[in-house]
C-alpha cells in the first residue's frame, strides 16, 4: 500500500526533526560545561569532576593513592618511593618476611636477609631477585606495585624468585622477625672476627660491647665483615666509626636540600689508633651506611679493603610517616652524603684494595620428588653442585650416573635423591659454607693479620 504525497511529506519531516535533536542532544552531551569552580590544584579539580560525572562509584583513597605514587615514581629516583606496612626499620621484634630488598633492573635484589626469619627457612638468599609475587609480574606490574604488595600482605604468598638466571617460584608467610643487626665470634689464634649485617638501631651498643670482649682477649688483630650489609643509619655507622679513627678531618658529609648547614662527622678527637691490625670485608652489596664505614676506614687509618668492588651508592634517605593515608611512609633521598676529603662514590663504588671473590654455590630449595639413575634435570644438577664442594667429583650436569650413585651410598647410605637425602646434602653444604675455612675473603683476611 502506497503512502500519500502528503504523509510521505509528514514522514520526512519527522526523520529529519529525529536527525537534527539527535545531533543536537549529542553535540550537548560531548560538551558538558560544569558551573565555574575555583579548584585549589590539579588533583582536586579531577576528582570534583569524577565525582559529580563519573558513572560508577569512585574508591577516592585508592586513587589519591595511584595519583601520588605514580607523581613519586616520576622523579625517576629508585630510593624514593611510597611504602606500606605496619612498623619500620627498628631493632625490635615485628611481623614480616625478615629481607631487606632494593630496586634494580632485574627485580627487587634482596640485599639482607635476618637468621631464623621466614625468608631465611624458605631457602631464600642474599643475591636473589623478586621477579613477581601472586599475579603480579615485572612484565605487567611495576617493582613499587610489587615493593608494596609485599609490604601489605597478610597471608601466605608465593614469590617468583630468580637465581643465577634460573625462575623458580617459593611459598613463605609472614611471622615473627628478630632483626640480628650483629653476629660476632672469635675465630683462629688471637684475630677477633665481626659480622655487622645492618646499621640498623642498636648496632653501635652491638658492636661496642663485642669490641670489649674481643679486647678483653688480647686480640692481635680484628676482622670487620661488612658484606651484603644494605647500610642502615648513620648515626650508628659513625659512632661505630669513632671508635678506630683518628685525627680532626671530617668523615662523613651529609649534604641535603634542607639543611643550610651539611651535618658534619669527626673522629673522637682523644682517640689513639688501634694496637692491633684491622681488615674491612666488602662485596657488591655493600651499600651505603657500609660504604661510608669502608670508606672512612681505608682512607682516614688505610685499612685494608678485602673482596671486591661495593655497590656504589651516595645518597642518604629518610622514612617519613604519612598522616594522610593508612601505613604509609614516603622514603625519600635527602641529598648526597661525601666520605673524607669530600669523596663521592655514588654509582661508583668503592674498590678493594685485596681483591678476593668467593666462587661458592648458591643452592635452590629443595624440591619433593625422588630421583634415581638415569634421571636427568635442574634439581639433580643442584644436588650435584652442592656435592661437588664437599668431596663428590662426577658430573654436574644433572644427569644421575652411576659415579651419584656410588658417592650416595658411600656418603648417605642410598642409591636414590629421596627428599630426606637431598635435606641432609643442603644441610651439609649449609655447615660447609658456615666453616669460615671455607671463605676465601675471610681466611685471606687471617694470612694478612698473621
């Protein structure tokens, strides 16, 4: 049925009318103009505006959150960033992982690890890098998303670890940590040794009160062990410092933005150098408060440095407690510090003056399976590398050949990797590398001091 000239007529101005306010109703809403406001800044003015237009509920802490890491992360600053957790860096007991981390191109180092912390018993070690943890990944997340998801986890989770260019994932919960800011023993004849594994509050009264002991032994010579130490505070590095230096010079310059005046350290002007001989051990992760001690240390007394080149970082920071958002501290670089003579080794480090390496094993955790001859993989080859430092000569390939087998039986009373004999060959190698004999930079350190 044929339509009539004039409702043809009718129908053509309705679609054209149709046209026209469809137009006009999107031309409107493309060009929104809310009511003049004056905003106080950029943050406030975006949210006001997400606020009143925005379609779906807005979690405005979260994204003031985002808004202000991701203006941090701008800087370009890898020592200044926004965490979270409950306590901070304290000597004192707290719920955590017990690991130190810092941020580099591969993932998060760890740079410290504290005895009978979860991290320590998941098999975790110095040297490792954090590649992702849960769901998030450094091929998705950045090493802040994951620095922080860390920091914020309550339950178990599961790290993405690598070592020696190796993945290999690892489960660990969060428990109670004892920061060990110092180990000390004495070792063979009369060499006092010290462990210094953080600068963290308290070390000074740690180390003093060992330096007494040792001392009171009539040591001949003492051994100070600053490696894979990440650095900690420095009024405990230069107390610690004034005990052995000597002289007027300036040590250590702390140079910040803020301070019209450099906060300047100096030897205790009535101290007299040390009867005995001292060795500074130093290694690639020794960072910061360390560099200061091995810098101060070799330059003002010329004590030798023992092991290889430190890692090279200049800055100085500070943790401030953020009021405006839950369990959050900005850690932020304050400015350069300088060593004596005003010597910067910010991404340089500081060299040896003994070069010494150790070449020891690091091992992988202990997987649960049982293999026997003729089994070949990455988790025999770990039992293997092990092996080899304590005696075993055959092939470390990860191949199960019969020279495994036969030092098995010698050793371990089995001709099969059960879990309970690849536990006893970690163990063993655990008490291996535990021997200081078995330590290249500590037994040249003992040659020297003889």
């Amino acid at each position: 049925m044929e339509l009539s000239r004039t409702k043809r007529i009718l129908l053509g101005i309705s679609l054209i009318a149709i046209v026209i306010g469809c137009f006009v109703t999107g031309y409107f809403l493309a060009n929104v103009k809310p009511s003049k406001q004056i905003y106080t800044n950029e943050l406030d003015e975006v949210v006001s505006y997400l606020d009143k237009y925005y379609y779906k509920d807005i979690d405005m802490d979260e994204f003031t959150k985002k808004y202000v890491e991701a203006g941090v992360e701008s800087l370009n600053d890898p020592y200044t960033y926004i965490y979270y957790e409950e306590t901070t860096n304290t000597n004192k007991p707290y719920t955590g992982f017990g690991m130190g981390v810092s941020k580099t191109y591969l993932g998060l180092k760890i740079g410290s690890i504290y005895t009978d912390s979860p991290a320590k018993k998941a098999g975790l070690a110095v040297g490792d890098f954090i590649i992702g943890v849960d769901d998030l990944t450094i091929e998705k997340n950045k090493l802040d998303e994951i620095n922080n998801y860390l920091g914020s986890a309550k339950e178990e989770i599961t790290l993405h670890m690598l070592r020696n260019y190796k993945a290999f994932d690892v489960k660990i919960k969060k428990d109670t940590v004892t920061p060990d800011p110092l180990l000390s023993q004495k070792l063979i004849d009369n060499i006092g040794y010290i462990k210094i594994n953080e600068f963290t509050t308290g070390a000074y009264s740690s180390f003093k009160k060992a330096l007494d002991e040792l001392e009171e032994k009539n040591i001949t010579g003492l051994i100070i062990d600053v490696r894979n130490n990440p650095g900690g505070y420095a009024s405990e590095v230069a107390q610690i410092l004034q005990l052995f230096l000597t002289g007027s010079d300036s040590f250590l310059i702390l140079d910040g933005k803020d301070s019209k005046t450099p906060t300047i350290y100096r030897p205790n002007s009535t101290n007299v150098k040390k009867s005995y001989d001292i060795k500074v051990l130093i290694d690639e992760n020794s960072a910061s408060a360390s560099e200061v001690f091995a810098l101060a240390m070799n330059r003002v007394m010329n004590y030798d440095l023992i092991g290889v080149k430190t890692f090279g970082k200049g800055v100085f920071q500070n943790d401030i407690k953020l009021e405006t958002i839950k369990d959050a501290y900005l850690h932020v670089t304050l400015g350069y510090w300088y060593g004596p003579n005003k010597e910067c080794i910010d991404k340089k480090g500081i060299e040896a003056t003994v070069e010494v390496k150790n070449d020891n094993y690091t091992p992988f955790i202990i997987d649960n399976n049982t293999y026997s001859i003729d089994d070949c993989n990455s988790d025999i080859e770990n039992i293997e590398l092990m092996l080899a430092a304590l005696g075993y000569t055959g092939r470390t390939d990860g191949y199960f050949g019969s020279d495994l087998e036969d030092y098995l039986e010698a050793n371990y009373s089995s001709n099969t990797l059960t879990v309970s004999v690849k536990n006893k060959v970690l163990e063993d190698y655990n008490n291996y590398l535990s021997d200081y004999n078995n330590d290249k930079v500590i037994t040249k350190a003992i040659d020297l001091l003889k």
